[in-house]
C-alpha cells in the first residue's frame, strides 16, 4: 500500500507497508524522462511529475518487498490513477513512464493498481511535496520509517530499465491483453479505499485496516497469477 504526490517543484512518496519514503525535487529526476520522451515539453506538467513520484518509489524498492506481489498507489490526481490502470496515454512523457514501470514490473514481477483519495485524505503525500516536507518526514522518522536518498539511484536504475526497454515494450503489451484482470483489482481496491476512508469502517483501528488491507490485496494478488 503506497501514496505520494507532487507539485511543479517536489514530489514525496511512501511505502506505508514496509515504511520507508522520499521527499526530493522534481528537477532530479524529469530531465532523465524528458530526454526519453523527445516531444515532452521542457518544464514538467503537474499530472507527469505525480505519475513520476510513483516510478521513482516503484524504482526504490532494493531489498525486493514489492516482487511477485499487488502493490496499490493511492493519489489525488485523476490522471494518475486512469493511467496507471489504463495503461495508455498520447502524452510523450507519460508513454515513457508506463514503459519504464512495465519494465520494472517485468523485473519484479509486481502488479500495480491505482485509486483515488481526496486532496484533503492525502496529508501525508501532501506534506511531503510541500515547504513543510522536512517536518513532516521528521514525523515520520519518528514513527520508525527509513528516508530513502533516491536521486542517484533513480539514474542508475533508469539506465538499466532503459536497456531492457524491449521486454518493457512486451511487458506492457502483456498489461493490456490483462486489462479486464485489472480492472477488476481496481474496482475491488477503490472499493475497500472507499469504505475505509468515507465508508462504514472509517472507525477502524489501525491494525484492524491494515488487517483488511493485507487480506484483500493477498486475495488480488493470487487471483492475478
């Protein structure tokens, strides 16, 4: 279970499961993805630096957490979430993203999954893309999770993703002859996010939640192998 969000200038995610996150400037990271994209425009949209917050997370995963398993991205931005679960858009930069993380879940073999949270349920993505995102990753360094320094193993690891671009092109082919297998895992994660955050179990404790949570994406999961 992740989350994230952006702004033109930060972008902050966090792995909620295995508690570990990242704050840093979008510039770090967009030029790599521009050069790429060859047609993307030279300052970053707002919809292309969200969706990008979640690859570079994706990306951060060294000690493998995320192999052969579901893994949910929660944001606030609608393009986001349509275009992690549809898998298609004519933006030049967007296109490369999704081929990058096709590649990345080729490697990994991990299933990914969006939905939609209301700007005011996303504190904590919230924060971290702001002016008071060391405060809040103070916070979080104070509940037990680990700040990961991303920047320079993101270039890193997008120069082996861009050499494996070819199985990524076959990967996301895959993806979308399996649209209706994801489909299914959205609607059923939207669903759970739902009631969780407007619904009837709204008044979980946390470990109850993330009980739920855990037994609904392991029933995903097996029903996607």
């Amino acid at each position: 279970w992740t989350g994230g969000d952006a702004t033109l200038e930060v972008c902050g995610g966090v792995d909620w499961k295995n508690k570990r996150f990242y704050s840093e400037e979008v510039s770090r990271f967009y030029p790599a993805v521009r050069a790429l994209a060859g047609e993307a425009p030279e300052d970053v949209t707002i919809g292309v630096a969200e969706l990008l917050t979640y690859l570079v997370l994706a990306s951060m995963d060294e000690d493998d957490n995320w192999n052969e398993g579901l893994t949910v991205y929660v944001s606030d931005n609608q393009n986001t979430v349509t275009w992690l679960n549809k898998r298609y858009s004519k933006v030049p930069a967007v296109a490369v993203i999704l081929r990058l993380l096709a590649v990345l879940e080729s490697r990994k073999k991990f299933t990914t999954v969006s939905t939609y949270i209301r700007t005011f349920k996303n504190e904590t993505g919230d924060a971290l893309s702001r002016e008071d995102r060391e405060e809040k990753a103070a916070e979080l360094v104070s509940k037990g999770f680990t700040r990961i320094q991303v920047a320079e193993g993101f270039a890193h690891y997008l120069e082996i993703l861009v050499r494996d671009a070819e199985s990524g092109y076959a990967a996301l082919e895959n993806y979308r002859a399996a649209e209706e297998e994801r489909e299914a895992a959205w609607a059923a994660v939207h669903g759970l996010s739902t009631l969780l955050l407007d619904g009837p179990l709204s008044g979980l404790d946390d470990a109850r939640r993330q009980l739920i949570i855990d037994r609904l994406l392991d029933v995903i999961a097996d029903g996607l192998q």
